[in-house]
C-alpha cells in the first residue's frame, strides 16, 4: 500500500488523492484530476470518501494524497507529511449543533448527539467547548435527517450542512468557529488539513504541494468551472449555496495557512492532548509544514 503506479507509455507517476465529497474540496482538486495544468511526472486521480473513511485509510497509508481531520493527522504523523496549502479552516464560522425549535442544551445533553466520526475535527473541538458527553457515530449527510425524524435529539454538522440547515425549523447551540475564535482572540478554527506520504521521497512530496497548491489558485482565479464541478459533491444545493460553501472554506487560508494558522493547528492539538484526544507523546512542535516560506 502507498506505492506509487507508473503508466508504461510515459513513466509518469499516478498519483491518488482522497478526498471528501463535498464541494471544496472537488473545488480546489478539480484542476489537478482534469489535468488543467501540466504537472511534468505526475498524474492525478481522485478517489471520493467521506472524511471518517479518509481518517482510516491513511492509517493503512492507502492513498498518496488525502484530505483529513487536523484531529486524526497526529496518529498518522510518522507517514505523512502535512502541506502547507489545501487547509480547511472556519473564520469566525464552523461546524454546529443544531436541534429543533425550542431544544436546550441541557436537554440535548441527557442523550447522544450525533456526529460524524470519533476522529473529526468537528468532535473534537465540541469535546473542547462542552467537556464530555454521549454521541452516536452517523454519516455526515444523515445527521440533518435524523434530528428532523427525531432519532436524534441534536446533531454535529460539517460540510454544505452548515448552511442548508436554515432549510428546516432547526436553531443553532453552538456555532464552534465562533467559539474558538472568541477563545483564541480571533484564530481560524482549523478542521482539515491534506497530507502527503513521506515515502514518496522529499522531491515528491514538494512537487505534488506545489502542484495541489497550483490547482488550489487555478480553481480560484478561474472559478466557473470548478464551481460547475463542485456542485455535483453538493447533495442537490443550488448555485449561490455552492459558491458560498466553497467561498468559505477555499480562500486565502487554502492557498498558504500562514503564521496564525500554524499557531492554530498547534494549539488545537496541545488543547487536544490536554482533554487525552491527541497522545501526549506527539511532538507538536517538530511538525513541518511541507512548502512553508514564512
């Protein structure tokens, strides 16, 4: 696992990236998989999971590139890289929970709230906000409709969720982009982040950043198409909801997650261990930022 495959007619390296089905993330790969700009050595394929599923293919280092949670990178830290490009990050804004109309916290918290993995960023920075409490694992995608249906009480939201939930008679506990940024006076709350394996060789690893980080301005500065494309991962939203989902999330930040980016992405981390989510025998400050300058 982890090898890369050579194509005969042209040795050229292919490449495998995983990544999340939902909008930008197919945004900002949409150059690199439709060969929009030459990538001398290298072929890219992407390969669609949702970002639990991600989480635990890189820790069998089944992909050469992939999105993941900044929360699972620490378990898999000894086999990739992270880049420097490519992060997903809240400015003021994030995963929520949301229930129905009229629903406390308190109430919510005598039952499970679902989530969408053990190994998310989302969870993570929820155990941060409200300390312990009972979840139920459930599909990113279905977490709407179970709260609706009353399976579950409330529900822990990622991806285009954040903004279709004003669809439904449905109000917002916690927004957790708002909470860390009150928290940290003003940091991005980082959620993924993609990452690149270290047995590839230090060439590679630089070459296939650069080239994720081109891909990431391409889509940015020619923004129809890969809008266009990005909409197919979007479970049925329309133009605007796109456009605004992707606006969110590919940005500046996705381009280079910059000092106060880094810092927050340790700080994450260091908060994490303190609560016994990260092992506290990961050396925060010896990560690398593959394709950092500042």
């Amino acid at each position: 696992m982890g090898d890369i495959t050579t194509t005969e007619s042209d040795a050229e390296k292919v490449i495998r990236i995983g990544h999340s089905p939902d909008p930008d993330d197919a945004f900002m790969f949409h150059a690199l998989t439709t060969s929009a700009f030459p990538t001398p050595g290298y072929r890219y394929v992407h390969e669609l999971q949702d970002i639990e599923s991600l989480n635990q293919r890189a820790l069998k280092s089944d992909l050469e590139v992939s999105a993941v949670s900044i929360h699972a990178y620490p378990d898999i830290a000894d086999r990739y890289a992270l880049m420097n490009c490519g992060a997903s990050m809240g400015e003021g804004y994030g995963p929520m929970v949301i229930t129905k109309s009229g629903t406390t916290k308190e109430q919510v918290l005598e039952g499970p709230i679902a989530i969408p993995g053990l190994k998310t960023s989302a969870y993570m920075a929820l155990r941060l906000c409200w300390g312990d409490f009972e979840v139920a694992v459930v599909p990113f995608d279905e977490i709407i409709p179970r709260v609706l249906d009353g399976t579950y009480r409330s529900g822990l939201i990622i991806h285009e969720g954040q903004l279709t939930y004003v669809e439904h008679d449905l109000e917002v506990l916690v927004n957790l982009g708002v909470w860390w940024s009150e928290r940290t006076d003003g940091l991005p709350l980082p959620l993924g982040g993609n990452v690149v394996l270290k047995s590839l060789g230090v060439q590679a690893m630089k070459d296939i950043t650069a080239h994720t980080k081109s891909s990431i301005e391409f889509a940015i500065n020619n923004p129809e198409d890969a809008l266009e494309f990005a909409k197919q991962w979007g479970r049925g939203i329309d133009d605007d909801t796109n456009r605004k989902f992707v606006d969110m999330y590919v940005n500046d930040r996705t381009i280079d997650y910059h000092p106060e980016g880094r810092e927050s992405v340790r700080r994450f981390w260091k908060e994490g261990q303190a609560i016994g989510l990260i092992p506290t025998d990961f050396d925060i400050d010896s990560i690398e930022f593959i394709g950092a300058t500042e």
